[in-house]
C-alpha cells in the first residue's frame, strides 16, 4: 500500500456496492441503489465472536417461507391458473343418485321360506345383494332395458377398452356384434358405476355419472329396475324349479300309495280277514258273543231265583234251559277267542302294512300342499328389494367440481412451492435476512442496506448535500450514524483502525467502506480511507486516479503520510500501489505495512481499511492483526451459511477484536410482506427503462 499526494478534479461518482470502471480516463465508483436502515445507535458488536450451532428448526423454515412469500404466491397462482385451464376444457360429468333398499322385510304371503331358500340366503347378506348389482349379469339386463327404454348407449374411451391390443371404436354399441352384448359397453357401464350403503342400514345409493344428465339419470334407474327384475325372474326361475321337483315326488308318493292299499287288500283277501269298519268279522262275533252270554247269565240268576227252595216244574225247566244257553254260549266263545288268537300274527302284520301307507298317505298330504302353495306363489311373486327413490336428471355437474377443486390446486400448489423453496434455500445454504444471521452467528446485524433504486452518490458533493442527494427520507443518513457509533465505540479510548471485510467481490465491501469514512469525516472526526485490495484496486481506480508512491516510501518516511485530499469535510484516501516486483502478500506482511499503520493511528482519530475478498484471497488475514476492529459485510442472496462461518472463524482465531456484521443488499420486502409502494415500483421501471435507452445510444453510436 502506497500514498500519494493527489488533488481530485470536480466529477460526479455513483456509489455502488462492488467498483466498475467504465472508462480509465473517467473512473467512478458506484454505490448499489441502495439505503441503509438501521436502528437507534448501538454499541453492538465489541463482543468477540462466538459460534452458535445451526440446525433446521420452524423458525427457519418459516422465515424461508417468509421471504419467499411473492415466488410462492407465484407458484400458487400459477398452479390455480392451470387448475382453471383445465376446468376450461375438462368435459363436463353428471352423476344421477337413486336409493334403493336391498332387503325390505316385507311379509311372505306363504310360508315357503324351505323352498327358496337361496333366495332368502341372498337377503342376509347385503355386501352380496351389492356384488350383484355391479355384476356383468345386471349391466346386460341394463341394457336390455335401455333398449327398450330409447335410452343411448354411451361412448367407450379408450381407458375403459378392456382389450388394449384391438383398437376402440368410440361409436361401437351393444348391437354391433348382433350376438351378445360387447363387454367394452359392459364394463364401461361398471367403471362409472358407484353403489354406496348408507352405514349399516340396508339402504343403498346407485350412482351412475355421464356426460349427459339424462342418460345418467335412465341408466342409474335401468341398474335398479334390472336387479329388481332379475331377482324375480331369479325367484321365479326357483319356484317353477321346485314346483317340478314337488309335482315329481308327488305322483311318485300317490303311486307308492296306491300300491301299499292293494298290497294291503291282496293280505287281507288271502288270509280271510274281513273287517267291520275297524273291527275283523272274528272281534266282531267275539264282541256280539260277549253281549249275548252276559244277557243269557242274567236271566239264568233271575230263573234261579224263581225256582226257591220249593219250586215249579216250570221255574226248574227255565232254569236249566237258561244254563243250558249260558254253556252253549261260552263254548262258542271259547271257540271263537281261539280262532282269534290264531290270526292275531297276521292282524299285527296288517297293522304293519297300514302304518306304511299311512305315512306314504300322510307325506304325499303335506307335499300335495306344498305343491299347490309353490303353484300359488308363482303368479305372487315380489323382490324383496325395493326402490325408495328414482333418479332424476342433476342440475349441476358433478366433476369438475371447481371450488373444491381450485381449492385444492391452491393448496397443492402451496405445499408444492413451499417444499421447492424450503429444498432449494437448504441446499444453497445462503443468508438471506436478520433472522438467519441471528440464528447462525447469535448477533444482531449492525445495519441492513435494502435494495432500491434511483439513489447515486456524489462523493464530491458529500460534505455539503450529504451521501444520497435523492434520500430525502434520511435513512442512508440514520445507518451511517450506527456504524459510525460503533467505529467510535471501537476507537474508545484512542484512534482506531477497522478493517471492512466480505465473503467476495461485489458484496458491497468497498462502498460500506467508503460510507464509513465519509461519514465519520462529515461528523468532523479525521479519518482516512485507506485500499488494502491489491487485487482489485476498485477505490485506488475510482478515487486516487491510480498515482502515488510505493509502500516501501510511505512506510520508511519519517515525515507524515502523504495522501491523497478529497476536500473539506470529506475523508483523505491512500490507494492501493503495487511495483511489478511485488506480490500482495508480501507487501501486506511487510513490516513497511505495520509502520504505516501504526502512522495512520497516530494521524487520524479512524482509519477505515478496504479488504480483498475473503472467499478468494488469504490478504485479509495478514492485515487482521494490526486493526482494532472488523466489520464483516454479508451480501442477502449472495453469501453462504458456510462461508460467512469461514470468515468467521478466521476472525476468531486472530486477537479477540470488536466485530460488528451489516446485511447489504436486502429485498426491500423484507421489511414487510409487501413494501413496495407504487412510486417505488414507478421508480424502479423508470430507471429500467433509462438503461435500456442508454444501451440502445451506445448501441447506435458504436454502430455509426
């Protein structure tokens, strides 16, 4: 580093946070449109830095959501205006609703619950009763029906072609084959079919969707219809197959019985049983036999009791002819039990016979009347299914629904871009606002300089109009008197030399410089801004107009330093000049540097330093050592969590120094959600359209 003695001409320079030379007979230095606003004065920053551990918490995923609040608002409208597009040219469906109830419990008009009973086994079951409804057999039946009913047949897309080899023909119908009907329109029918069951109850919804209400309406009415009509045909189709099977054991029963009453007359006939009503002609003799003695043995006792102890002939020969009769009568009794008792094997095998045929008559009674129950219920036949509702043709579509759907565009589009951001922000690891500094380094930064336009400094007009001669609002100035205070807290209790440091180059590292020393020195203190980026040399070109001596003079002469005079009011300045034979590092840990150090202390109450990057080249750490304090500018957008940490362990392994941190180049949004006003953002498309007019002279002059 060199100083020498320079008068600088009266021209307009810009300010911006990184130097451009636009030509090298007018060098300028440009401020980026920038204010800086900062706080109430602050002592912040004399502590030595300590590292604070990093790690993805919500506070930081929320401040990444806040500062990217207007791109995610983008996205959000971007992804509802292609939910719009869609809505626009997505076809329109209709769903028609009818309700039905599968099992109504209705009461049987007979009691042939035995007979059909696969029809009862269905009724126990509604899963089962839902299965059938969207069943091939039932979407045939329907459409039966909607040929019958005039109903259109609908069109097959091909994402419901069930064969994807054979290509689809969207005009094909259920007539096309002339044989059966296609299975394409049969399983198009079941795609856009819904059968729901309202909780437990056996109420069911059938629910078809078209694009034609009415068709949907006659079509959802056409599956209800066919499973109620195939229930009965299937309720029929039972009865009339067991009314065959019961007719068919019945003439097999009256023939069985038929047989079993002449086998039971052949018996009779051929072992002279004849009966008399109940009772065989032997049980009957015995039976009249009985009552006949009983009344002979009465009148013997009453002709016994005539006779006395004297008695008539005739009293005697009435008794004796009674006798007689009474021993007649018991021998033929006798005779006949005897007898009797000698057919009594073939009456029990006679029982046996009539038993058998009684039973045979008994079953053939009971499936007779079943028979003629079975013959009844055909022609009262009723489905145990029963439809509560038809459907009717909807008003409104029922896909797209558009507010639940933009609704959920929105959402989608939300947690879409959220999760980008959050991805993206994570990965580049950048800094970006107040919180992210406070978060990785535990400390407040000193200032934060906003990105606006339409702002330009005149360095040579500073000490008279002041930094920004647009910035009416004060702001530049407010910011300028924190850092300045902090420069002061530095310099307490002597003069002090701070080193402005950055991560690179265009960081705003030599314009928060040059606005520190100008400051300091239009609040009346000595300062000196001095060009220690040997690589760069932006303040050297813009200000000093590249003259001066060599470090090895300005350190080794004994007298003051020569510099270079701004003006009044205004900051002296000492470029950056380096000999062909030299390197920066040496002249940087050169002792010619330190004695021009320790000559700038004694001089000057501030002595502000321009560093080279930090992220590129090691000089900075050479000079660290030899200043007082160390402010770090990170650039919002620009600087890595990793290096701003870098940097910052490079300062904490040097002597524990005051270092102080300012956030340039922060969105003016960051102050608020939204804190554009409409003069700001007419400000900014002004200024815009200013470049382009100068591109486009520049453009035209070169080509002239």
């Amino acid at each position: 580093m060199a100083c020498g003695v320079h008068t600088v001409s009266r021209r307009h320079f810009a300010l911006q946070s990184s130097i451009v030379v636009t030509q090298p007979e007018h060098l300028s230095m440009e401020f980026e449109r920038h204010i800086i606003e900062a706080g109430p004065p602050t002592d912040q920053g004399l502590e030595p830095y300590r590292p604070v551990s990093t790690g993805i918490d919500l506070k930081m995923l929320l401040e990444i959501i806040r500062r990217s609040v207007r791109e995610l608002a983008g996205i959000a409208v971007f992804g509802v205006c292609l939910m719009v597009l869609f809505l626009l040219v997505a076809p329109k469906s209709y769903t028609a609703t009818g309700s039905i109830i599968l099992d109504s419990r209705q009461p049987k008009l007979f009691n042939i619950d035995g007979v059909l009973a696969s029809a009862d086994a269905n009724q126990d079951n509604i899963d089962t009763q839902i299965e059938l409804l969207r069943s091939p057999r039932i979407a045939e039946r329907v459409l039966d029906l909607m040929a019958e009913r005039g109903i259109a047949l609908p069109k097959i897309t091909s994402s419901e072609s069930v064969s994807p080899v054979q290509p689809v023909d969207v005009g094909v119908t259920a007539q096309s084959t002339g044989k059966m009907p296609d299975p394409r329109l049969i399983d198009a029918l079941g795609r856009r079919l819904k059968i729901e069951r309202k909780g437990r109850s056996l109420l069911v919804n059938v629910m078809y969707s078209d694009t034609d209400a009415v068709r949907a309406a006659g079509i959802a009415n056409a599956f209800m219809d066919g499973y109620i009509s195939d229930q009965l045909r299937s309720r029929s189709a039972a009865t009339q197959v067991n009314g065959r099977v019961l007719k068919e054991r019945v003439d097999e029963l009256r023939k069985e019985l038929v047989d079993a009453e002449n086998q039971i007359q052949k018996y009779k006939s051929d072992n002279d049983i004849v009966e008399l009503g109940a009772l065989t002609l032997t049980q009957q003799e015995i039976a009249n036999h009985e009552q006949e003695l009983a009344k002979v043995r009465a009148e013997a006792a009453q002709a016994d009791a005539r006779v006395g102890p004297v008695g008539s002939m005739a009293n005697e020969l009435a008794r004796d002819t009674a006798q007689g009769q009474v021993k007649i009568l018991e021998a033929q009794l006798n005779e006949l039990k005897a007898k009797l008792q000698k057919s009594s094997a073939k009456l029990l095998k006679l029982d046996e016979l009539r038993r058998d045929a009684d039973a045979l008559k008994a079953t053939y009674v009971g499936l007779l009347n079943r028979l003629r129950e079975t013959q009844a219920q055909e022609s009262a036949i009723s489905s145990d299914a029963q439809i509560v509702n038809y459907a009717v043709p909807p008003a409104d579509p029922s896909f797209p629904k558009r507010t639940l759907m933009l609704a959920a565009a929105l959402i989608a589009s939300l947690l879409i871009g959220a999760t980008k951001i959050i991805i993206r922000e994570l990965v580049r690891g950048r800094i970006y606002s107040v919180v992210d500094v406070e978060r990785i380094f535990g400390m407040q930064p000193l200032a934060k300089i906003p990105l606006l336009p339409g702002l330009r400094f005149n360095p040579l007009r500073a000490g008279e109009q002041g930094f920004f001669n647009m910035d009416s609002s004060g702001k530049f100035e407010q910011a300028a008197f924190s850092i300045r205070r902090w420069a002061e807290a530095v310099s307490t209790p002597r003069n002090a030399i701070v080193a402005v440091v950055s991560d690179n180059t265009g960081d705003g590292r030599s314009t928060i410089a040059s606005a520190l020393a100008f400051s300091a020195a239009r609040s009346g203190r000595k300062t000196l801004l001095a060009d220690a980026d040997f690589r760069d040399r932006g303040l050297t070109r813009a200000l000093a107009d590249g003259t001066g001596v060599s470090l090895e003079q300005a350190g080794a002469d004994d007298a003051s330093l020569i510099v270079a005079r701004l003006g009044e009011r205004l900051p002296d300045f000492c470029g950056a000049i380096l000999r062909d034979t030299d390197s920066p590092l040496d002249v940087l840990d050169s002792p010619e540097i330190a004695a021009f150090l320790n000559k700038a202390r004694e001089t000057y109450q501030l002595t502000v330093i321009d560093t080279a990057a930090m992220g590129q080249y090691i000089d900075a750490g050479a000079i660290i050592d030899l200043v007082d304090g160390v402010l770090v500018i990170l650039k919002s957008g620009i600087t890595t969590q990793a290096a701003a940490e870098d940097i910052m362990k490079q300062l904490a392994v040097s002597d524990s120094k005051p270092i102080a941190v300012v956030l340039n180049g922060v969105p003016a949004h960051e102050n608020g959600l939204f804190d554009y006003s409409l003069e700001n953002l007419w400000g900014a498309l002004r200024s815009r359209i200013e470049k382009l007019k100068k591109r486009a002279r520049a453009a035209v002059s070169s080509a002239s």
